[in-house]
C-alpha cells in the first residue's frame, strides 16, 4: 500500500473555470465537511478509520509504554488506560509521530505546551507521557472540576479541549444549552453541536478513543 504520496487533478492549461469549480467542490466535498463526513460514514461507518489495536506491533508498543501510562496516572489521578487509548487515537504509540501543526511524541503535545508543564524534554518517552497525562489534568482542574458532570466526562471533555481548545469546547457546551441539549454530556449532545459547526473532528476523537479504551 503506497504511503505518503501526493495526488491532484490534471486539468486543461487556460480552463478557469473549470479549475474554479473543482477547487469549489473540493472545499465543500472534503473530509471534515458535512457532505464528506456523510460519505465516510456510509462507506466506511466511521468517520475516522480506526487502527487494529489488537495487532501485535499495537500489543508491543502498548506493552513498552504501559508502565509509564500507569505512573502518571496514578501520580495525577487518572485512568492509564483512558490515557493510553487517548495516545493510541493522537499517535498509535509511535513516539516519533509529528504533526503538521508541530505535535510531537506519543502525547502529541505541542512544545510550547510540555515547557509549560516543567516536567523536562517532551523529546523523551517519560517527559512526553508525564507532560501529557498532567496537561489533561491541569484542563479538568482548571476548567470541569466545579462542572455538575461525572468523571468521566470530565476527562471527555479534556480530551475535547486537548484538540480544540478549553475556550471553543466551552462555548459548544453553551450552545448545547441553548439548543436544550445536557452541556455535561459530550457523547450524543455536546459533540452534535461540534459536528454541526466546527467538523467531525471531535466526534471521530471521541468515538475512537472510547472504542481504544473498552478494548
């Protein structure tokens, strides 16, 4: 299976239209939109493919980082495994993962981020999974502690607020309100809200993660 390779539209020179009409469908087609989330979701039945969890390359990473997971979790009151399989959905484990925007590591942590937490070289697989797991606290300490929810969706919601931020989770929760939906439930309430206004990113998150963790 290629990886890592690119692919375009070959169009006619001095058709501008042409090409004007076909960036248009892009925009509006693309994975993320509305209309591509539909067609994932029927030929697919996710909107974000899940990894096998299961294989044995998935069972050894998980096996090499497992102890650490359990450390931090214990150290910051939350469950290792929610936070594995939150890793497991941001980078399969891979700690050598890096994303566009400049995420590193199993935690994906940006590195302005693991300064913050002072836990020392996010570069490393400790550093990396401590600053992760206390980054997630610190977010249900600062912005869930006090909500009227249970735990778990505080977690949930820290998770949401890992991609998006504290601030834009906080208004799809007013919004949520607003449209009479429970802004203390992310699954089937606050996440349609997401769905509908900002992308399917969330939910897909959300969704996988939760199916990593009850594996």
């Amino acid at each position: 299976m290629n990886t890592g390779g690119e692919f375009a539209w070959a169009v006619r020179k001095n058709t501008p239209g042409l090409v004007a009409a076909i960036n248009d469908f892009a925009n509006t087609r693309r994975q993320g939109t509305a209309f591509g989330y539909m067609l994932i979701r029927k030929y697919t039945g996710s909107a974000q493919l899940l990894r096998d969890a299961n294989s044995s390359a998935a069972r050894q990473r998980f096996e090499q980082t497992a102890a650490i997971f359990r450390k931090y979790g214990e150290k910051y009151g939350i469950n290792y495994l929610l936070m594995l399989a939150q890793s497991y959905q941001e980078s399969a484990l891979h700690h050598d993962a890096k994303s566009p925007v400049g995420a590193i590591g199993i935690m994906q942590l940006m590195p302005a981020t693991g300064e913050h937490m002072k836990v020392g070289d996010i570069h490393q697989i400790e550093p990396n999974i401590n600053a992760g797991v206390k980054y997630i606290r610190f977010m249900v300490d600062q912005y869930f502690a006090t909500e009227p929810m249970c735990d778990l969706n505080k977690i949930s919601f820290a998770f949401a607020a890992y991609i998006a931020v504290p601030g834009c989770v906080q208004q799809l929760r007013k919004e949520a309100a607003r449209q009479g939906l429970d802004p203390s439930v992310r699954t089937d309430s606050v996440e349609m809200i997401a769905a509908a206004g900002i992308g399917t990113e969330m939910v897909a998150d959300g969704t996988n993660t939760y199916k990593y963790y009850i594996r």
